[in-house]
C-alpha cells in the first residue's frame, strides 16, 4: 500500500484494507499503523485553525495485512483544543490506540526557546544508503536511510545513532507531507539500542508520545535529520527520545519511546 493510498480508505470509513510490503516480523510496521490512526484522527477533526499539539500511540498487539476497522470519539472539544482517541480493531479486538491533541494559536506572554542543537551531519549525498538485505523487515523498502553517526543495528557496539531519511521518491510520488506521514517516516528508524544487539532479536515499541513545534509545511521526498539517545534500558526494556529535524536544522518533532527488548 502506497502511502497516497491511505488517506482514500479511512476518510470518512472505519472499514479498512492494510494490503502487503509493510511487514516488520509478525505485525505490520508499527509507523504505518500509527499513520493510518493519525490520518483518521485528522479527517474526523477537521478543523484547518487547529494543528495537532502532540499525540501518543500504544501498541497494544501485533497488527496482520488485511480488514481491519478505525474507531473514532472525539473526548472533548473546547474552545481552542479537541481532545480525540482512535482505535484500531482486529477479529474483534483493539490492536493500537491513538490519543491526540490538537490546538489552535493563541496569543502569549509566554515564550521559550530551548531547543536542541541539530547535529552537524554530512549531507545525504554524501552518504551511503543503507542497504537492504532479505533478513530485514519489509517496511524498510519504502524509505531512503542515510546513517551519520552510530552504528547499524546488531553490531555489537554502543548504542543510539542519527542519519537522514525520506520516503523512497521511486515508490511514493511527490505531494504535500502531513502528520500521518510524520509519524509513518519516523519510526522506520529503529530502536536505540539495537547496535548493541550481537545477533538477530526481535524489539518493538510499546508506547511512543510525539510532540510537535513547527507547523508540518513539506513535501513528501523532503529529507529530515533524525538522532535518538537511550536513557536507560534494563529488564526487557528501553526508554529512549529522538528529535526530527527538517533540512534547515528547524526542529519539528520530538519523540519519547518505551521499547520492548527480547535480547
């Protein structure tokens, strides 16, 4: 399913037909199923005045390719912020839950920028791409990687890294960037802490809160700057944030995971 796919089959529809090339191991991508909730979350809102102020996804089981339906409800709808949750259901059970904000601009006193620095990084033509291999999920066939720092998952190494990344420009065609795709490129990068893996193990996220700062105002082939840092990881499971940067170092999104780590 091509990302200018999505948007026809949740407007204004529950019903929904996740189609093949999206697999990561046993569920399809968790950034499409994130994706595809924010999509719905965004037709249902409506609302051109107000932007979405963050949102957090948890992904409560392993989605399959095929039916599935998006519930929507809209929890409170105030003067200038709408609160709204969307379900993804499958053979009767809910498989990822979705909980938005979104707000319009209001006038303040109150301003702070303390923003992170975007790294340096050579430019993506200076980069190589990362390669794909048989082994590695489907998913990844869709985007365009270009590593910066850090090292490749199941190196054995130290963990977090950074690098460019878009949409593959020969699979998706050129139009406006949103949210959904936001949230769909994002998370192809994967966890933290998997340069630290010494060989094959499966690691997922299990709850992800993004919060945005700048206005989603791209095209879908635009290159973004991406770095994630793991905070703590024990037990099972990680707990990491990464930033997401546009081409002229402008901060767009920030990110908080809770992984699940079976190595």
């Amino acid at each position: 399913m091509l990302l200018n796919d999505a948007s026809p089959q949740v407007n204004h529809r529950k019903d929904i037909q996740i189609s093949s090339g999206w697999s990561q191991g046993r569920t399809v991508y968790g950034g499409l199923v994130a994706g595809l909730l924010m999509q719905n979350a965004l037709d249902v809102v409506a609302n051109p005045h107000q932007q979405v102020l963050s949102c957090s996804v948890t992904f409560v089981g392993p989605v399959k390719e095929g039916a599935a339906q998006l519930t929507a409800e809209i929890l409170r709808k105030g003067k200038s912020v709408t609160t709204i949750e969307v379900r993804l259901w499958q053979a009767g059970a809910v498989q990822s839950i979705l909980l938005a904000s979104f707000g319009e601009p209001r006038s303040s006193e109150i301003v702070v920028h303390q923003l992170p620095e975007a790294p340096d990084y050579l430019l993506p033509a200076q980069l190589s791409r990362m390669p794909y291999v048989p082994l590695m999920p489907q998913c990844y066939q869709q985007f365009d990687l270009r590593w910066a720092e850090g090292h490749y998952p199941i190196s054995n190494k130290l963990p977090d890294f950074g690098g460019w990344c878009r949409f593959d420009p020969e699979l998706h065609a050129e139009r406006a960037f949103n949210v959904a795709d936001l949230l769909i490129l994002m998370d192809i990068w994967p966890p933290g802490v998997l340069p630290m893996f010494q060989q094959i193990a499966p690691a997922s996220s299990l709850t992800w809160h993004l919060s945005f700062v700048r206005p989603i105002e791209y095209a879908l082939h635009d290159w973004f700057k991406y770095k994630v840092v793991t905070q703590h990881a024990a037990f099972g499971y990680a707990t990491e944030y990464a930033h997401l940067w546009d081409a002229q170092n402008r901060l767009i999104a920030i990110s908080r995971q809770t992984v699940t780590v079976f190595a």
